[in-house]
C-alpha cells in the first residue's frame, strides 16, 4: 500500500474516501486534517460497518483496514482503507457523531 496526505482549504464535516478498480488486499493510508474529535468512520457506509478507534498509527498500519487511529494534537484522522477479498473497491466515510 502506498501513503497520501491530504490538504483541505476548509474543514470538512463529512468525508467519503473511495478506492476502485483495486484488487482485494490492497490498501493505502491516508491522513486527513480532521479538527473535531466528535465523528465516527463506517466502512461500506450503506451497511454501517463501524471502524474502531486504536491507539497508534503502528497499530492502524497492522491492522486489516477495520479501524482508524486519531492524533488529537495535531487534529489529523489516519485511515486504512483495504479492498476486501470479495470486492474490487473500498468505502470510507467519516461523519459527525
């Protein structure tokens, strides 16, 4: 998987990150500029699939795509989205609690 920041020109509420026409297991990670602590992540936002919070960036790049960490200092959302073995994309989407 590869590694991509992003850089927004004003806060975003609402996210939805998408991957296609990949071949399952691939994944990248994402950091996003995220300023509220208050949100959730669901992954195939359609079926409510709730990612977990983990502790470190480490544990977000070990992990099979089901979580997300946040660095509450410096207001950025990590992601890792991964494409699932019965599938040729993946969906993110970040959303006020």
């Amino acid at each position: 998987g590869r590694s991509y920041g992003l850089g927004l020109t004003a806060p975003a509420s609402t996210a939805r990150i998408q991957l296609r026409e990949a071949a399952p297991g691939y994944s990248v990670m994402l950091s996003v500029p995220y300023s509220s602590a208050s949100f959730r992540v669901v992954r195939d936002y359609w079926s409510g699939d709730l990612l977990v919070p983990v502790n470190s960036l480490t544990e977000l790049q070990a992990s099979s795509g089901d979580s997300y960490f946040y660095d509450a200092g410096a207001q950025v959302l990590h992601l890792k989205p991964v494409v699932r073995e019965d599938r040729a994309w993946a969906h993110l989407k970040v959303e006020p609690a």
